[in-house]
C-alpha cells in the first residue's frame, strides 16, 4: 500500500445489490418524492477531492465498470459490463471526510461547483460507456444517479455487499 | 491527507440506518437461516490489515462510537452512543482490496486467523461500551455482528446513508 502516500483525486465506494431504490427529488408541497431504482446491480457511491483533473474521469470509468466485482450465474466474477448489470451512482462527498476528534473535517473535498461539474461528466461518461457496449444494450441494462447535493435516501437489498474501495 | 502514507492497520466503513437486517447463518438442510436487525443504527462495515495490534482496538471503538455522524431528531449530529442508536458490526474484509488491472488483489489483509480473532475483540469491547453507557443501558440498545467468513447478506433502509471512511 506503499502508493497511498499520493493524495487522492477520488474515491469510490462499490457494493454489489439485488436491488436499490434512491430518492433524487424529495417530496415538495403537493408532488411526491421521486425515485430511481436498479435490479441486480453495481452501486457506486462516488467522492471527488480538491484539484480532481477531468482527465480522470475515463480512467475512472474504465477501472470502475471493468473490474471484476459482480457475481455471475456461475459464481465467478466479472465486470458488471459483462455481467451485464445495471448502475447506481451516489454522489457521496461524505466519503472525503477525515475524522478530527470527535467530528468530521471535509477541508481536502473538491469545491460545490467543481464536485457537480467531475460528477455530472462521471455520469455522462458511464451512460457513455454502457451504451456503446453491444452485451449491455441488448440487456436493456442501464445507469441511473442521485441528484447531487440532495440527501441520497437509499434503500438497498444484497447478497452480500461485497464492498470494495477504489482510490483514483 | 499527508498522513495517508502509513499503512493502515485497520479500514472500518460507516453508515446511518433506519433498518438494517444482516444474516448470520444460511439456510441449510432443515434449517433456516437466521439473522439479526437493528432499527436506527450506525452499520460499521470493518476490516483488519496485516500486522494490525490487539492494542488499536480500544482506540478504534472509542473513535467510531463516539463520532458525531448519527442525526438526532433536531437534525444534530451525534455520536450513535449519544443518540443511543443501536450498532451493526460487519466483517468485510473485501474492504482490505486494491485494484490491480481487472481484478482486485487482498495481499495487506490480514490473515484468516487473526482477522478473526480482531474482529471478535472489536466485537466483545463495543459491547462492553454500550453496556457501560447508562443512556445506552436505558434505552436498551444493542451491538449485533456478522458472522466472520460468511456471506454478509444484508437488507439496508436509510434515510441517506450518509457514508464515511475511517482509517487506524
């Protein structure tokens, strides 16, 4: 782990699921709340740190959809692209905090507006991706996301999260 | 992040539930399988590196219990002793990965053995501090735990899951 000393550009979160459901639009006045769901999943609850390059955003893409993390029919592991599986990205800057004390400190977290610029092109990049993947569009498997800023109210059903952390 | 260049001894992963169900046992033959709840509670997702020392570990449960990440009914953030909020303790060792390539690579996981043997003393001294926390004994809130090795199946509501990474 000798690489951990670079500081971070991103990080991410992964955790295989069955099922998820996340709120993007909460319920205002008379319109009730709005949801996005998944079946059979890879869920990436994704966090961008201060001075986070765009030109990150391909690698990120390609480790994270290529790397075989989701369990097949067989019981080995594949890429969700092959599996093929649907997406569920979660703005998650939680995952930048650092713990001081008793709190949690977000000083090393990319700013409000560059946060929402790296995690829009995020999306965009592995809606990209799976639809230029002939085995996922035949699947009609698809990538959904959380509204950033907004609270990432989630309902999740596993066979066992599998979670992983992968820093870029 | 300077200090990120220390291997950690210890990853442990955070997040705030309104319902969470974890089985303990599969299913096998005649039997059911069995599992444990908590309601309104901190999932602490937790893996042991090489070389981890017996001695983190009071450290490690004072950190995590006594963390301001659980939210009150005013919207405050406090520690989930303070709250009290009940605790769910879930080996993931998949947390020790790095990726490598298409594959993820487990090599600064600690082994089989001593894995366990940390996680039961991490365990064992939750316990010990919720039950020597009055509010805690009061409300009668609880420490449940994951069966080291198994599959961790797990069901999880939250109002957000409010996501945090906490390294020793």
């Amino acid at each position: 782990m000798a690489d951990s000393c670079r500081i971070p550009q991103a990080r991410a979160l992964l955790q295989q699921c069955l099922h998820a459901r996340l709120q993007v639009r909460p319920a205002e006045g008379d319109a009730e709340s709005q949801w996005v769901e998944v079946q059979r999943g890879l869920v990436i609850y994704v966090c961008f740190f201060k001075g986070a390059n765009k030109e990150l955003l391909p690698k990120m893409v390609n480790t994270l959809l290529n790397v075989k993390l989701s369990e097949a029919e067989n019981g080995k592991h594949v890429s969700i692209l092959d599996l093929p599986g649907n997406v569920l990205i979660i703005p998650q800057a939680t995952l930048g905090g650092r713990v001081k004390g008793r709190n949690m400190q977000y000083h090393s977290n990319s700013g409000k507006e560059e946060g929402l610029e790296l995690y829009s092109q995020f999306v965009t990049l592995c809606e990209k991706e799976l639809a230029a993947n002939s085995k996922c569009v035949e699947a009609g498997v698809v990538v959904e996301h959380g509204t950033y800023g907004n609270r990432q109210v989630l309902k999740l059903d596993t066979n066992g999260p599998y979670t992983h952390l992968i820093e870029f």
